[in-house]
C-alpha cells in the first residue's frame, strides 16, 4: 500500500473519534475547574485576612497600649491560610471627639495560577476604624 | 419526498451535530462568566461596607453616643463608598421586649436596656440590574 492510500485511509477512518474530541476538551475543561477553584481559594484568602484584621483590631479597644507593631503580629497569628507578606497594613492614628482612633487600611494580593492561562493579580483592599480606648 | 420522509431524514442526519451541541453549551458558560464577573465586585462592595458597620460598632463599644458622630466615622470607615450610599444610626430603649422610654424607668423598676443600631444602604448594577445592599449592626449600650 502505498504512503498516499495509507493516509487517506487514516483520514478516512472514524474510529477513535471521542478520543481525539476527548483530548481536545479536556484541557479546556481541567483550566476552567482549576479556574473556579483557584478563584474560589482567592476569594476564601482575602475573606481570611478581612477577618483577621477585624479580629486584630479588636485589641486596640481592649488593649490600648497595643503597638502597631503587636497588632500586625495578631494579624498574622490570626490569618488560617493567607501569607501576612502579601497584607499591606497602613496604620494611622488620629482624634475625633476625645477619642483616639486606628485607622488601619489594608490591601491583599494573590495570584491565580491556572494552567495554561496567564497570571491573573486579585488585589484585596478595605480599611477598618477601630477605637483606642484612653489607658 | 413526502414531509414526513424529509423529517425522518433531517432527525437521522448526523452532520452538524457538534455546532448544535455547542450551540447549547455556550449560553450556559456565558452565564457562568457573567455571574462570575457580576458578584465577584458585588461581594466585595457588600464587605466593604460592613466593615464601615463593624467600625461604627466599635466606636459605640467605646462609649460614643452622639448619632452624628458614630455615623461619620462609619462613612469615613467605608472604602469606594459613592454618594448615594449611606448609613443611618437608630438608638431606642426597651422594656422587656416592648419598647420604652429612655429616660424613665420600666414598670418593674429597671432600667430601660439602650440599643444603638447602624445600618448602611448601598446599590449595585450589574447584570442582574440595579441591586440594594444592606448590613447592619445593633449594640447593646445599657
């Protein structure tokens, strides 16, 4: 047989068609499950250091000789999963009505990694308001 | 050729088969991807404020009383807050689980347990249309 007869009659034949769709379709399907999860791990993340910080802030009220310094530690006892190197806290002191406020504002970053698809950031950023009560 | 032969035949022709599968399939994606792309910001507008509630909370914590003044600070606390958004503070008194005056005392003697409550009101378009968003948040002041 020649060359030519052979490759017509590959092209010919039908069978192991699914296989071929098959292989197709699974990458397309793997990136977009591993999508959701990654973006629903992402999301999970910066519902994590939204809570963390809120738990932390708490300490200015029941504390109030707690430094900023101590605060940022709490942040980071208190993330579950979340890396306290990607949180950027901005801490700023000021006064309003006698009462010594913490304004700390705070921005996450986290990268989703899907196979096949360039890098995509999801930037996380909120502040809080928590009172320091007078020592 | 009879209707009836040309419909056997159209429901036996295998060719195309492919485009009307995805001609099924893509609606459905396209409105996962909306819905992905619509409460993605939504839920995100949604934490924001209740951090603005959850900072007004704290400022009542403290012992702050002044409506005008816990409700600035929630506004000052709310990060992409617009202009239509906004936070209202309610304080009332109670007796049992009636209302009552603030400055009198409940028929049992006791004093009337104070409430301070925020609540903020936003709206969201997206997708789905124009959404109303709300979160709240009482203290116990007394």
């Amino acid at each position: 047989m020649s060359p030519l007869r052979h490759g017509r009659r590959f092209l010919a034949d039908r069978a192991g068609g699914a296989a071929v769709e098959a292989a197709l379709a699974l990458p397309i399907a793997f990136v977009f499950i591993l999508g959701i999860f990654q973006l629903g791990w992402g999301i999970f993340l910066g519902s994590d250091v939204r809570h963390a910080i809120e738990r932390a802030a708490r300490a200015y009220i029941v504390t109030p000789t707690t430094t900023d310094q101590a605060f940022q530690s709490a942040v980071a006892a208190n993330l579950m999963a979340a890396k306290i190197n990607d949180v950027t806290l901005t801490i700023s002191k000021s006064t309003s009505s006698g009462t010594q406020l913490a304004r700390i504002a705070w921005t996450y970053r986290y990268t989703l990694q899907i196979p096949f698809v360039a890098p995509v950031v999801l930037n996380f950023d909120s502040q809080i308001i928590a009172p320091v009560r007078s020592p | 050729m009879t209707n009836t032969n040309l419909l056997s035949r159209w429901l036996q022709d295998r060719s195309g088969a492919a485009a009307v599968e995805l001609a099924l399939v893509t609606p459905m994606l396209a409105v996962v991807l909306a819905g992905i792309a619509t409460y993605a910001p939504e839920l995100d507008k949604v934490h924001k404020m209740r951090e603005a509630v959850s900072s007004g909370g704290l400022y009542v914590m403290t012992g702050v009383t002044d409506p005008t003044a816990i409700r600035n600070l929630a506004l000052q606390a709310w990060t992409g807050r617009s202009d239509s958004d906004s936070i209202t503070v309610t304080q009332w008194c109670a007796c049992g689980g009636a209302s009552g005056s603030c400055n009198t005392l409940c028929a049992d003697n006791t004093v009337p347990r104070a409430y301070t409550q925020i609540s903020a009101a936003s709206r969201y378009t997206g997708v789905a249309g124009v959404q109303s968003l709300s979160a709240q948040q009482t203290v116990r002041t007394r």
